[in-house]
C-alpha cells in the first residue's frame, strides 16, 4: 500500500425525514419508496450497504458532488430505512465494492476531473493506488458503472 485513503458514505442525518413522507410526499421531490427484492441491487449510500430483501429503500436524485466546476452532479441514490452512516477504517474498503463493476473519477482541489477508469470492484484498491500516485488528486468518487448512479467518495488520508 503506496497511498492511505478513506471511504466517505453519506451522512444519515440528511435523509432521515424521507422515511417519514408518504408516496405523494416523495412523489412530490422525485424520490420512490421500494421494498429491496433482491440483493445485491439496492446499495445504500448511508451504510455502504446493500440493502436485504424485503427491506424499505428510497431512490432519490441526489447532488453528490456540489461544486463550483463544470463538475457539479447530481443522479440516483439509494437509501435504506433506518441506516446510519457507515464509519470505515483507514484503506477500508466497504463489501458493497468488491462485486460490482466501477467507473472511478479523481479531481483536483479545484473539482475538476483529472483522471477516469472503469475497473471490477476486487480490483479497486490496486485502482485507488494508481490514482493517488497523481499528487494532483485530491479526491475519488466510485460511480457503479452499469447504472451509472453515485457510491462514494475516497478522500485521501
């Protein structure tokens, strides 16, 4: 291990309320309420897990990269009801990764996009050494690659 990073889900706090809406309610901001069906196939953003079956998911539009650059993104998030937000260790990598292939995006200080590769998730940490070799980078976001929709972020530590 060349270069220390850690995972960064999304803060629980934030979406807590979404649970207390009801369907016109969430409706109402483009967000579903679902029952998971199958696992994997519901990864939680807040916990960096995916969801059981038979378990309550919201999918909501998400702003997961707010920035001052042509960067600026939003897209599909899901979230699971009743999760807190998922505190990884140091080089940590959530299991949620390993089995899903990954379109992984580096930026600078300035939110702009330095580096962009496609890989399998059991080989991402081979992935984020590359990647932080480039000192220009200061952080990563993961996408999942087929459906294109926001995982997490990997800061440098």
């Amino acid at each position: 291990m060349r270069n220390n990073f850690q995972f960064v889900a999304l803060q629980d706090k934030e979406f807590n309320n979404l649970f207390l809406m009801d369907e016109e309610e969430l409706k109402n901001i483009g967000a579903v309420k679902m029952i998971a069906d199958e696992k994997p196939g519901f990864p939680c953003r807040v916990s960096l897990k995916d969801a059981e079956i038979g378990e309550e998911v919201i999918l909501l539009n998400y702003q997961y990269h707010f920035v001052n650059s042509p960067y600026k993104a939003n897209g599909p998030i899901f979230i699971r009801k009743g999760a807190t937000t998922a505190m990884l260790d140091v080089n940590e990598i959530p299991d949620i990764i390993h089995h899903r292939d990954l379109s992984v995006r580096g930026y600078n200080i300035d939110s702009m996009l330095v580096d962009a590769r496609v890989t399998e998730g059991v080989n991402l940490r081979r992935m984020l050494d590359d990647i932080f070799d480039n000192k220009e980078v200061a952080y990563i976001h993961i996408h999942n690659a087929k459906p294109g929709c926001y995982s997490c972020l990997v800061k440098r530590v």
